[in-house]
C-alpha cells in the first residue's frame, strides 16, 4: 500500500468525522472505505454506461465477475446488455446448436 498527501476540503472532513464517530472508525480507515466506496461507484457507472465490461469491472475493483455483479445489483446498477442484445444472443446459440446437430 502506498501513502498519498491530500487536500481535502473542509465539508468533506466533516463527513470523515461523521463516520469516524458513527462507525467507530480511525481516519485513516474511514477515508480508504470513503475512496473504496467512489471507486465502486465511479466504476459501476462506467459499466452501467457500457464503457467497459464487467471483467474489466472486476479487474479494476480486484474482486471476481460474481463479487461485482453483486455488487451492481446491491447499488441498483443493471446490466448493460439489453434485450436486443439478448435476444440476438439466444438467436446465435440456437443457429450454432441447430448447425452443430446437422453436422
């Protein structure tokens, strides 16, 4: 792990202090789970838009594919693969087996 210096403002100090006291948590600790918690988010919103995909969700936040897809659904993020895209998804399948029984 390595240390940074920051800066940060005032208000944003009083939210650490709040959770400090709420949670019974050092600083330093409150602000990693504070840093871990707009990762999470940031990341998830990436994903949500289908800026990366879920491995590179997961990658990112170093957990596995199941941990961040939990993790989504926890926060209300839902795939971003819509139902075209499902739907042509099964309809690939269904040509690959239907090929693959002929053969």
């Amino acid at each position: 792990m390595k240390a940074k210096a920051l800066r940060l403002p005032d208000n944003l100090l009083d939210a650490v202090k709040f959770a400090e006291k709420r949670e019974r948590l050092d600083e330093p600790t409150t602000l990693r789970k504070f840093l871990r918690l707009g990762a999470e988010k940031y990341v998830g919103d990436s994903y949500a838009s289908g800026e990366i995909s879920l491995r590179e969700a997961a990658g990112i936040l170093d957990i596995t594919t199941r941990e961040v897809l939990e993790l989504f659904w926890d926060m209300g993020i839902t795939g971003n693969v819509g139902a075209v895209e499902t739907l042509r998804a099964f309809t690939f399948v269904e040509k690959k087996i239907a090929k693959e029984r002929r053969a």
